[in-house]
C-alpha cells in the first residue's frame, strides 16, 4: 500500500537522519576524510535511485523545466555540502552549524510567499519552537569568540542554499513526480565527486579499514534514504512545517542517542533544544490539516 501521509514520511526521515547524526562523526575521526565521505555519500544515493525509478517504470520527467529544478535542487544540496567544507576550515565549526541550522527559515518565508501555504496557530507555534530550537544544538559559546570573516559568509551561503533547496524540492512536486526529482538530485551528487576527491589531501595517511569507507558506506546510506523520504514528506506535506519538523526531530534523536552511547548529560543548550523540538514537534503534528492558498 502507498503511503501518502505527510507525517509518516517526515518522521521515517527524523529517524533515518538521527540515527545517522549519532554516527556520521565516527570515520572522520577514525582518518577518512570528510572529502571521502562525500564520495561514499554520493555512491550510496545511487542504489535508492535506480530502485525507485524502477519502481516508477523507469519514467523520468524530462522536460526542461524538469531539468532545471532537478539540477537545482541536487546542485544546492551538493554544492552547499562543498562550501561546507571550506568553511569548517576557514572557521569555527561550533558557530557555523548553528547559523546553518537556520535554514528551515528561508523555506518557510519562501513557501508562505510563493506557495501559499498557511498553517494553524497549533503550526505557527511548532514552527516558532522548532526555529529557536535548532541553533542550540551545536552551540558552544565557552569554545570562546571568534572573529566574523570568510567563514562567515560561507555559512550563510550553505544556510540559503539548503533553504531554497527544501523550497524548490516543494515546488518540483506540484509538476514532477518524487521518483524523478531523487534522480536528478543523485546525478547532480555523483557530479561533485571529482571536486570532493580534488579537495581530499590524499598525502596524509587514510583509513581503508572498516573503520573508514565502510563505515561510512553504512552511516551514508541512511542519510541517502533520508533525502529519499524527505522527497515524499515534501510531496504530501507543507514544506514550512515539514522542513522545521525534521531540521529540529532529527538533532534531538541524534542527542538522544549520542547520549546514550557515552553515557553523559548535554549541555544546558542541548538540553533547551530537546525541549523545545518535543515541543515543536508535538503541536506540529496535533495542527490539523489546512488546505494550502490557490
């Protein structure tokens, strides 16, 4: 049976993408690179790809217009993890996530604008908590201050671009089907490998173990069939509540189980930002149904 519920597929990507959070970290601190770990990501995308478009009768939407927000959506989502990267290095990673953590912000100015989807007092609530709740996850002001510069432009650059990535995946559902919108976000992933391996240092030693690509293989492709059902959630969902949904649910899950690995208490913003995502997500999924604006 297909299933067309918003909700269900937000909360299948909540937890593809927690479970992946806990355990993302693990090969880049066991020496394979981030660079790497982009490839495999990449590679990964490609088994879900070919099965739903099977599925789908090897039907792919190929019109121009098609062609363009396909290639855009994957390019944004790409692109955004190679600025990205060159940011972390430029500046401090524990004030980068949390700027780029506010991304679900743009989706929703966007989608009320050009979408004209509306939502409840219940949804403007959830929405409200789910925003304030997603910086506090990876803040760390007692790492001590650092300085605005280049890495604070390219922060920003990765917070629009997964913004209007979320925003024109909405947007390609109304014409494309889901199947066809993950393939071309696959070829555009595929696309950046080369840049990602001309990035990688490949003079410094690199793990090939267990520990390294495999590893990776496994934690990427949870995150690959994340991207998958996030396209569904956007198909049957509003993108300015599905979008801070998961961007809030899935950090909390990633805390949950981090925690519970190593057996110690978050911070005072972590545990803020539990409480406000349960918050969010509880009055988010209680906003009963509304029908978007024409």
């Amino acid at each position: 049976m297909k299933i067309t519920n918003w909700l269900t597929y937000t909360l299948i990507t909540t937890l593809l993408w927690g479970v992946w959070g806990a355990f993302a970290g693990f090969p880049g601190q066991h020496g394979f690179p981030e660079t790497l770990v982009y490839v495999v990501w990449a590679l990964s995308m490609v088994p879900p790809a070919l099965f739903v478009m099977a599925r789908a009768g090897w039907r792919l939407k190929s019109d121009t217009r098609s062609r363009i927000l396909g290639l855009a959506i994957g390019v944004l989502g790409a692109g955004g993890q190679m600025v990205l990267f060159y940011a972390v290095k430029e500046g401090p990673s524990y004030l980068i996530f949390p700027i780029i953590s506010m991304s679900p912000v743009i989706t929703i100015v966007l989608s009320y604008a050009f979408l004209g989807e509306r939502t409840g007092i219940m949804g403007v609530v959830g929405i409200l908590l789910a925003i304030c709740a997603l910086p506090l996850f990876d803040y760390a002001p007692e790492q001590g201050g650092h300085g605005y510069g280049l890495w604070f432009l390219l922060a920003l650059g990765v917070l629009a671009a997964w913004g209007l990535q979320a925003y024109f995946i909405k947007l390609a559902n109304a014409t494309m089907d889901a199947e066809s919108i993950f393939f071309y976000m696959t070829v555009s992933g595929l696309l950046f490998v080369p840049v990602a391996l001309y990035m990688t240092d490949f003079s410094r030693s690199i793990n090939y173990g267990f520990e390294g690509p495999y590893l990776a293989g496994a934690t990427q492709s949870l995150n690959a069939l994340g991207a998958l059902t996030l396209v569904y959630a956007f198909r049957y969902g509003k993108a300015m509540v599905v979008s801070p949904l998961v961007n809030a649910g899935a950090p909390l899950l990633t805390t949950v189980i981090s925690m519970a690995l190593v057996a110690t208490m978050p911070n005072g913003y972590k545990m803020a930002g539990i409480g406000l995502s349960l918050a969010a997500a509880l009055f988010l999924a209680l906003q009963p149904e509304e029908p978007a604006a024409a």
